[in-house]
C-alpha cells in the first residue's frame, strides 16, 4: 500500500469536526499546528462518509478562529480525501441514536461514542460525582488516549460532558491518573471562594510526534469542572524511570500534605504461583504541600501484577479506632496495612479482591472516589473485554460499589457490595416459587438488565448451572468453585445455604457473594433470552427473588 504525506490549511470557523470512522480502514495519522505549536494530533481508521461506523464528533474551540496547518500521513487513498472527509458544525452531530442502540448496556456507563477505559479523576465535587475516563474519540479500538468526562448526582446516571477534558499534546497522549478538590487554594489555582478541582494524569511522551519522556501533570478547572487549563509551567513530576504512570492524589491530614502514589516499574522476574503470575512491581509515594512540587519520600515492592494504584483507609468491621490502609493495584490484588504519610507497611501477602486464576475476572483499574460526601469508599471499575461488535462505542464500566474491611478467619480482607443509589432503577419486582426456580416462566423473562437475589443450597454439593440471557455461570457446589468461560474462582462457594447477589446487563454479570468478600465482575454479551437455573446432583434453588431495572439513559 502506497504511502503519502499531505500538509493541508484549516481555518477553524465552526466548534465541531467530524470524521466518518470505520474499523478496519486504512488509518492515518493526522498533527495538528497552531502558531503556538503542537495542537493535537490523533490517528483515525478513515471510512467514507457514506459508509462509516459512526462519525466521530471532536470539539475544536480551543482553537476556534485559528489558522491550523494539518499534517496527514498514511495510505495514499485516505491522505486524499482526508479534508474532503471532514464535517464541521455548530454542535455534535450523528449522535440521535445515542442510548438507543441494541447493544448498549442499560446500567453501566459507557461513552457515547468511541472506546473506553480506565476510570480517572473519580471525585465528590459541588453536589456532583466526577468520572473521568480514558477514551478514544477517533475509534472503536484503543488509541489517542483523552480524559472523557461524565457527572452524576446519584453514582448511576452518568451525563457525558460534549467535550473531552483532556486533550493529547507536545507532552503526549493522556493517560490515566486522578482528581482532588484544593479545599484550601494550596496550589494557587482557585479563585476567591471556589476552590479549584485539580487533575493529574501522566503524559505519555513516547507517543508523541517528538517522543518525550513520560511525566506527570496537572490541569486544573475554575468553574466547576466545565472547562480545564493544563498547568504548563512544569510537570508535576518529571520522568522518573521507565512508563512510570498513573498518578492517584489525596489529602493526608494526620501529616499535614498531599499524598501521591504512582507506579514506577517491574521490579523483579514474573514469579508463579498456582493460581495466578505475579511480577514484582514498583510504586513510589511522594508528599507535597502545594500540588506543583513533589518528594518522593519512600518505594513499595508490591509482588503481584498491576498497575493504576490507590490508597486509602478503610475501617476495620467499621470501627474508626482500628484504621487500616489498603494499598490497591489494578489487577484486583491489595495489601493491607499501615501507612503515616511517608511510608506503606503491608501486614502480609497480597489478596485478591476478584476472585479468580489465571484468567482473572474483568474487572480492572478501579478507582476510588475522592472526598466523597457521606464517608463510604465507593469504587468504580472498568469491565475489561466488554466488546461490543458493530455499535459506535466499546466497553464499559463496573457498577460502583460499596467497600468494607471485615474481619476473617484469615485475616482482614476487603469486601464489596452494590451501591444503594441502584435501587432507583427498581421496576417489576418478582419473587419465583420453590420448585419453579428452572422452570418456564423463569426462561420467559425479557427484562435486558435485572437484578436477582437467590439462595443455593450446596450441603450436598452438587451443580447449578445458571444461564443468564444465554451465558452460563457454573456453580460448582462438589468442586467448591465458580466457572465463566475460561475463568474459574477457586472456593467461591461454601458447603451450605449461600446467598448470591447478581446484576445482569446486556454486556456483562457481576455475582456478590459470602456478605461481600465474593465479588465477581464478568464481562460478556447477551446471546439469547432468559434466565434459568437448573439444580443437579443434590443442589438446591432455596429462593429467587429479582427485579427489572429500567435504562439509566431514559
């Protein structure tokens, strides 16, 4: 396939510009250039506008009234019509179909258009929830990393914000990192009663058309979290080894100071154990009193996977005087500990919140929210491999949930439960008798996303093989595990009555179990109707009830 160069001039005179994506064309590259400098740039499967995915609305204001030289590089074909591909608007256009389409999940969040990730910046600011996310605007797949955003006043109903927060610049596309509220203007940023709503995100340099190195950086908002300025005096913290990333900032104030934990790098050979690799990795734990400038004051080895790390205190079985740390890496695993502003203490082995072996269950690089107006540590992750074939979007997020430390024969371990805020989405409420919990009018439900409460009897082992919309859940009562595909957890169920709390959606099945301490976000997409759950080999349906949740976009 012939390559070729093209530069082209854009006068920006309207806001929104749209290019028709399709997945699986030809991809270019296309760099933006003010007077100033790098703008942006972004590389885009480029479809025609007669035969396209989606088009992709981006919005151009920040540059509204400039001059652009553009730069496109890729197949020869697609470098020539690029300009002609263009739409510009006064607003986002293609979007009527937006929460209306077949595949699109009725309780998770997910973008409007393009691929998502991880969750960023989640904070309580100004009566409202902030969820910031990694997101490609220009495709289905992942790429040309940006910070969406979405609020919500209830943790449920998330509104998208039209315009992407952050943006890729000189200093690179914008990975993921977090939020906090400077409550006292100790950075100078704020104005006079408003304290500024602070972002910090790596930026990934080595992507960049003139690969630097990768830092962190701030951005800050004045108005609420409607627009954003990039810090550009400095990085927040310069290069420190390899793709050290995602930064997570919070307030200290036993020791007086902001707190940022980042990742740095492997720090050993993969190590294997019977379930599960685990690779050494470093984090590093730095202070600051202004949020410009940053020590790092101690390392953590921590020997597992991961990436995307939090801190935070937890209440041991909700008692404040006996306060725990729980250091969290993206992959699901955590230490607990102790922690006094400088340095994390592990009192053991890492854990895991998501049960699970080798093929872990979906859920990836959660995050917990920031300040958060009635004391609960609520975190939201990302449902890893919730694909959605032929839609405008790709992937989604977790439900939030509740977390608690409780104390367990083996030690204290974290445990997880929807957020209350779910039962607003309450519609039909059926309970299903004994002996028809298989039975056909169980098979006849259509609700696309439900909420089932059931109890399972396993004192003489035995299977229950759930189908769920067309995807089977073994309850292994005789093996004692749970299997999904190719992922089975080990031990997830007891000898015994046990209860399940499981939410189901079009793009996934996420199972609560054990008061909390069994927590299984899996993601997959419907393939038929109905619900079933059949009993074999001495195990029992004991009691259904569940509930038809309505969309969270109507």
């Amino acid at each position: 396939m012939n390559e070729e160069k093209r530069t082209d001039r854009w006068t920006v005179t309207k806001p929104w510009l749209h290019l028709p994506v399709k997945t699986g064309a030809p991809k270019i590259r296309a760099i933006l250039r003010s007077v100033e400098g790098l703008a942006t740039y972004f590389d885009v499967e480029l479809g025609e506008t007669s035969d396209c995915d989606f088009m992709a609305p981006y919005a151009m204001a920040r540059w509204l009234g400039q001059e652009l030289t553009v730069e496109v590089s890729g197949p020869a074909d697609a470098v020539r019509r690029f300009s002609e591909a263009a739409l510009w608007s006064d607003r986002p256009e293609g979007l009527a179909s937006a929460y209306t389409e077949p595949l699109r999940p009725l309780i998770h969040f997910t973008a409007r258009r393009g691929w998502l990730n991880d969750p960023n910046g989640c904070v309580f600011y100004e009566g409202k929830y902030h969820l910031f996310f990694q997101h490609n605007p220009w495709g289905w797949n992942w790429g040309n990393m940006h910070w969406g955003h979405a609020v919500s006043e209830d943790l449920i109903h998330w509104r998208e914000a039209d315009e992407d927060a952050l943006w890729p610049d000189e200093h690179g596309t914008i990975f993921s990192g977090s939020a906090v509220v400077d409550w006292k203007n100790t950075s100078g940023l704020g104005t006079a009663g408003r304290p500024p709503l602070v972002l910090f995100y790596t930026a990934f340099g080595e992507g960049a058309p003139q690969p630097v190195p990768v830092t962190q950086r701030a951005a800050w908002s004045a108005d609420g979290g409607r627009t954003f300025q990039k810090y550009t005096a400095a990085p927040a913290v310069g290069h420190i080894e390899g793709h050290n990333r995602d930064p997570k900032v919070f307030w200290h104030e036993p020791s007086r100071a902001w707190i940022m934990v980042i990742y740095v790098a492997e720090a050993g050979p993969q190590r294997h154990d019977p379930l599960i690799n685990r690779t050494p990795q470093r984090y590093a734990i730095l202070r600051s009193k202004n949020l410009l400038s940053w020590e790092r004051v101690s390392d953590l080895i921590v020997p597992c996977n991961g990436e995307c790390p939090d801190l935070f205190p937890m209440a041991l079985d909700e008692d404040p005087a006996r306060e725990r740390w729980v250091f969290w890496t993206a992959s699901g695993q955590y230490l607990v500990g102790d922690f006094d502003g400088w340095r994390f203490v592990a009192h053991g082995d890492p854990l895991e919140l998501y049960m699970g072996g080798r093929e872990r269950a979906s859920g990836y690089a959660a995050q917990t929210f920031n300040d958060m107006p009635d004391g609960r540590r609520v975190q939201i992750p990302w449902l890893q491999g919730s694909e959605f074939p032929g839609m405008p979007f790709n992937q989604q997020m977790g439900i939030p949930v509740e977390l608690a430390l409780r104390s367990t024969a083996a030690g204290p371990r974290l445990a997880a439960r929807p957020v209350r805020e779910i039962e607003r989405l309450y519609e039909r409420h059926r309970t299903g008798p004994l002996e028809g919990a298989g039975s056909e009018w169980l098979r006849q439900v259509r609700g696309d996303a439900l909420r089932l409460r059931v109890r399972f009897d396993f004192t003489n082992g035995g299977v229950i093989r759930a189908i769920f919309h067309g995807r089977e859940v073994v309850f292994d009562g005789t093996a004692r595990e749970i299997r999904y595909r190719s992922w089975m957890a080990p031990e997830a169920i007891v000898r015994g009555p046990q209860e399940f709390d499981i939410l189901v959606d079009r793009g996934s099945i996420e199972i609560f179990g054990q008061d909390g301490l069994l927590y299984l976000p899996l993601a997959g997409l419907r393939a038929a109707e109905g619900i079933s759950l059949p009993a074999e080999g001495g195990a029992r349906v004991v009691s259904l009830d569940f509930w038809e949740l309505r969309s969270v976009w109507r």
